[in-house]
C-alpha cells in the first residue's frame, strides 16, 4: 500500500503542469509586420578589445527546393585576435511557415577546433525534439531531447514575433524559446524609446532561464541579462546588443542592413 500512494503522489507530480507555463503571455499569432528579403551583417566586440566576430542573417531566401518555407540563414564565427584563441564558426538555417512565421525545422553546423557538431530539431504540434551530433578525433556522440511545449519558438521566430507586437513603453513579454539546443524561459521588458548610435530605437532588456528536461527552471546564483535596442520604424531591426560572458561583457553591432 505504501508503494501504491508513494507511486501516485510521485504520479500527479510528475504530470502537473510547471508555474512557469502561466506566466507565458506573448500571443500565438500576432499581427505580423511584413518582412521582404533582407541581410543583416554585425560586428561583434569582447570585453572592448576590438572585433572578435562578424555574422550575417538572412531573412526571406528564395530557394527553389524549399518552396514552401520562409528560410532564416545565420552565419559567422571568430576573427582576429579572438579566431586564435576561441576558432569558432557556425551555420544555422531555420525553416518558418510563412503565413504564421511560427519555425518547422532548425538545422545547423557548428566547428570548434578540431569538434564538428551538428543540430537538427523539428518543431511539431507536441514540443521540440532533435539531435546534437558531437564529432572529434573520429568519435561521434549523439544527444537526443525533447522539450514538450507545442507553442515553442525558435530563435529568429521569436525575434520576428517580438517585432510583430506594439512594444509599448513597460510591456513585459514572457515566451518558451528554443533558440539552438536547448529551451529557455524568457522574459523581455519594453524599457522605453530613446535615440541610441543616432538612431530611433526601442530598448529591450532580456532575461532568460534554462527549463531542465523535468520541465523545472535552473536556478542560477547570478542570472544574466542583455539589452537590445531595436530600430523604431517599420523594419523593427536589432541595432545593438550588449550581455555578458564568463570572459567579459560582449557587444554585437549592426554594420549594414541590405534589402535583396
């Protein structure tokens, strides 16, 4: 008998929704801003030591064998002084629907040195699941998870929601984001506007907490935050990004914004 109760208290526990699902409030479809073919290129700067990295993202490529997906490609790594201590590089390439923007499929390649790793997550009506593929010196291993919360976003998709929505002055968004590998529960306040790098901008300030595979939030003695100012105008685009890293404060600025 006392393994029966221990069984199904340790039942209703392990299927009872966690808090932090009620605090989600950014809408499943909002009142998408168009986006046409457009490449973002940015610079990105360690602890004020110069550049470190540059990437690039593309929104809206036309490619004939995806016809029915709106395609994000991201690419870059580390240059100069950086690339000689931390050579890194990497490519993601999201697939969207393009009437909701809401992500299908994530894949990607990641070079660290000598480890190649390789990313493929599919988006679907219960959650997240995918592989990690880790290859180094002849070894492969391979990680499989999944993340049950169908209303996930990926990356780009959150970033093309956020811009979709009014960002009044104190609004605060809380989404599950999926970014690369895995989920975060992430909060965004609407900080206010103000003219930064001489431009218009809306300054956000993030803040993001990684969901355990239990569903359960990790708690971290000294939860990082960033702040982004994006542009206050029709294409709603990052401008700059400040956060922190083990090694210093990082900054990532926007250096051209190309219509296709």
């Amino acid at each position: 008998m006392k393994t029966l109760i221990l069984s199904l208290v340790l039942g209703l526990f392990a299927t009872a929704e966690p808090a932090w699902l009620k605090e989600i409030n950014i809408p499943e479809k909002g009142p998408l801003r168009k986006i046409s073919p457009t490449k973002l290129e940015y610079v990105i700067s360690f602890n004020g030591k110069g550049k470190a990295g540059t990437f690039s993202i593309l929104f809206g490529e036309k490619v004939p064998r995806y016809p029915d997906h709106f395609l994000v490609r991201a690419q870059g790594g580390s240059s100069g002084w950086a690339k000689s201590l931390f050579p890194y590089q990497f490519h993601y390439l999201s697939f969207l629907n393009p009437k909701t923007l809401r992500p299908n499929k994530f894949l990607g390649t990641e070079r660290e040195g000598s480890k190649v790793t390789t990313l493929s997550y599919r988006f679907h009506s219960k959650g997240v699941s995918g592989t990690k593929k880790e290859t180094e010196d002849d070894e492969t291993q391979t990680e499989s998870s999944n993340f049950s919360y169908a209303s996930s976003l990926g990356l780009f998709s959150g970033l093309l929601q956020i811009r979709s929505l009014p960002l009044k002055d104190n609004d605060e968004l809380v989404m599950a984001l999926h970014p690369v590998t895995s989920p975060y529960l992430t909060k965004i306040k609407i900080i206010g506007r103000e003219v930064h790098l001489g431009r218009e901008c809306i300054k956000l300030s993030i803040g993001a907490e990684k969901i355990e595979t239990d569903m359960s939030l990790k708690q971290e003695d000294d939860p990082k935050t960033a702040s982004i100012w994006l542009s206050d105008d029709d294409w709603r685009i990052p401008i700059e990004m400040r956060g922190e890293m083990p090694i210093g404060p990082v900054r990532v600025f926007l250096t051209k914004h190309e219509n296709l």
